[in-house]
C-alpha cells in the first residue's frame, strides 16, 4: 500500500494522510486469517499514522540545547499501536541554514540527545558540531518506550511500532525543513527507528544522509532471542560491499538485559532466556524484523546515502548491535542502491556501544570521523 505523504501545516494543527478505505465482510474464521495474512503480507511503504495535538511549551524539559524551541504532540492512528506522546526541540544556527538534522537516541527513545546536561550520543556533542556547520538540529523524544505497541501482548510488532518514529520524521520534514539537506542520525535502537524508517516507511523519500550508530540493532530479531542459540557472525567478512576495516567476530544474541526489553516491546519474553523458544515466537520476530526474509521491506534508496558505525571491541566485551546492523547492511551490494554507503569498523570503543570515542582503521576518533561524514553527506539529493 503507497502512503501519501503528510500535507504542510502550521504548528498546532491537526496532520491528516489520506486513507485507502477497506471494506469487506469477515464472516468466517477462514475470511479472518485470509485479512490477516494479507494484511501481514503488505509491502513497503506501509502507512503512517497522524501527527495531533502540537503544542509549543513555555520551555524545554531537561536534556534540550539551552538554545532550543520545543513542542509536545503525539502520534495517533498507527496500525495496531496506541497512540504515543512525543516532545521535540530544535535550534537554528547563526547565519545561513545548511539543512536540517534529526536525532533520535537509544533505547525506548525516553530522553533526548542530552542527559544531565552531556550528550547521551557517548558522551560528544554532535549538535553543536552540527550547529556550527550551518545546521539546524533536532531532538525527539517518546513519552514512554516507542518500541512498546501493545504494552507486551502476544501480537505486538516492533515494525509496527516504527510506525511512531517514521511519521514523526515525515512531520518534521513537512515542517522543519527549509534548504539544504534532510538527515537522520540514531543511536542504536534510534538507528533501528531510522532503518525502519527507510525500509518500511518510505522515508527515502526525503532522507538526504543518515548516520546509524552502533546498530540497527532490530534487523534480524529471530536470530537475536532465539534458543537454540546461534553462532557467531562475522561482521564485514572479507568482500562485503561497503566495509571499512577487517572483519570480526560478533555473537547475534541480544544479552545486558536488551533480551528482557526485546521481549517485553515484542510480546514474546522467551527472548534469549535459556529455554527452547517455540516456532510460533521465532516467525513472530522474524516477520518484525527490519530484515524480515521477504520482499517486502524496500532497500533501494538511490537519493540517500548512508553510513554505519559499528564496535568491534573484540578483545573485551560485546553485545549483538555490530551483528544486528550487519544483517541490515549486507542488503546492499550495489552502488545503485543509495547515494553512498559505507560500514566502518570502530575499535576501543567506550563499552558495548560507543563508537564516538572508539578510533577508525585509519586511527580517526569515531566522533571526528563522524560528524565530518554527516557535514559533508547531508546535502540535498531529492
């Protein structure tokens, strides 16, 4: 199904997106698992929900640029999700705007890209780096987990749930961009909300750059949780396109505690938990998955570029984010498939998923190496 794209309105407002209408008679238990599985079967785009209810606040929360302009809304009407709280904040910079850049942070996305009053992207300030170069930046955050879509019931999708970040990204572009470039930078699980966003959500149409840190970590959830448990991976293996820097070794479980979330935000809590997991979970994770085995998510974005940031951190302590970014990049072979694509490898990295402080091949600090990609790749490709 072809999603329509959000028209353009004023803060305050309510978004509205045009709507196929649906109609049929389920009359029998085989009528019902026929509009299931068509509706399971849907290909990419799938449709986004409505933006309501934006409000500007007297000031920012905590953990906003002191500079910042921040509003409240939420996002309604996603298939099979409940509707979500969400605050954003932005900042212009000084002189003229050279694009525009959305953050989205980690985990459940509950805090924005400063906590306590220090960057939680590892602890750098990409923004003012950002800000500095000509950029406007933004920050998001979800009033409670956006990964949540069915508060841990058997049915809930993490894809479904990107539904959330996807329109909100689609809003900010309707309204906040002006010139220039349109780029999305995630932190692990937030590069997962960008990914999907890509595959599933058709927001290459629009996305100019993006830069994912230490993930998607939800490409390939099945080979996460499941039990029998599966070996290691090697991440960029010798002739993988794209690749910066020898591969390594990564196991593709998600371990820490990311295994009690994963389960709770997919409604299966046999994730990674030592028991068998039954076939009717492990199809459950896979068909949520950025990388779901069909053909259905697209991974053709020939006006975005894009690059990945993983840890190696092979000589003290891992988890799966390297493994899980992997499956979703080893999608692309082609140079036709995006305006540029690189997957580099990022050494000493600070714990499990820092790749600001970790260093290139080529001895580059991973926030260096970074913030230079992002200010030279977020021009205008569309």
């Amino acid at each position: 199904m072809r999603h329509l794209r959000l028209r353009r309105c004023h803060h305050g407002e309510t978004m509205s997106i045009v709507r196929p209408v649906f109609l049929a008679a389920i009359l029998t238990l085989s009528a019902v698992f026929f509009f299931s599985v068509s509706l399971f079967a849907q290909k990419a785009p799938l449709r986004l929900g409505t933006i309501h209810n934006v409000t500007q606040l007297r000031s920012c929360p905590n953990g906003y640029l002191g500079g910042m302009t921040c509003y409240s809304g939420k996002v309604e009407k996603c298939q099979s999700d409940s509707d979500l709280g969400f605050t954003y904040g932005y900042q212009d910079p000084d002189g003229e705007l050279a694009g525009t850049i959305v953050f989205h942070d980690g985990g459940g996305g509950t805090t924005p890209a400063l906590k306590n009053g220090k960057p939680t992207f590892d602890g750098t300030t990409y923004a003012e780096e950002y800000l500095n170069a000509g950029f406007r930046v933004i920050f998001v955050e979800w009033d409670s987990d956006w990964e949540n879509s069915t508060n841990g019931n058997l049915g809930a999708s993490i894809k479904d749930a990107a539904c959330r970040p996807a329109t909100l990204f689609n809003y900010l572009h309707e309204n906040y961009y002006v010139r220039g470039g349109m780029c999305g930078q995630g932190f692990s699980a937030g590069s997962a909300a960008v990914a999907y966003s890509l595959a599933w959500y058709g927001s290459s149409d629009y996305f100019d750059n993006v830069e994912l840190l230490s993930g998607p970590v939800f490409s390939n959830i099945e080979e996460g949780c499941q039990v029998p448990l599966v070996p290691s991976v090697t991440v960029c293996p010798a002739g993988e396109y794209g690749c910066n820097g020898a591969g390594w070794p990564d196991p593709p479980q998600y371990v820490g505690g990311d295994q009690n979330l994963v389960g709770t935000w997919s409604g299966y809590n046999t994730c990674n938990q030592g028991k068998i997991t039954s076939s009717q979970a492990q199809s459950a994770w896979k068909s949520m998955s950025i990388v779901d085995g069909t053909d259905n998510p697209s991974f053709s974005y020939p006006h975005t570029s894009m690059a990945g940031w993983l840890c190696s951190n092979i000589n003290t302590v891992q988890n799966n984010t390297a493994a899980e970014g992997d499956y979703f990049y080893l999608q692309f072979t082609d140079p036709s498939q995006t305006a540029g694509f690189s997957v580099t490898r990022i050494d000493h990295c600070d714990g499990v998923e820092g790749v600001t402080q970790g260093v290139t091949p080529q001895g580059e600090v991973g926030f260096d190496a970074i913030s230079a990609h992002m200010i030279a790749a977020c021009v205008s490709r569309h």
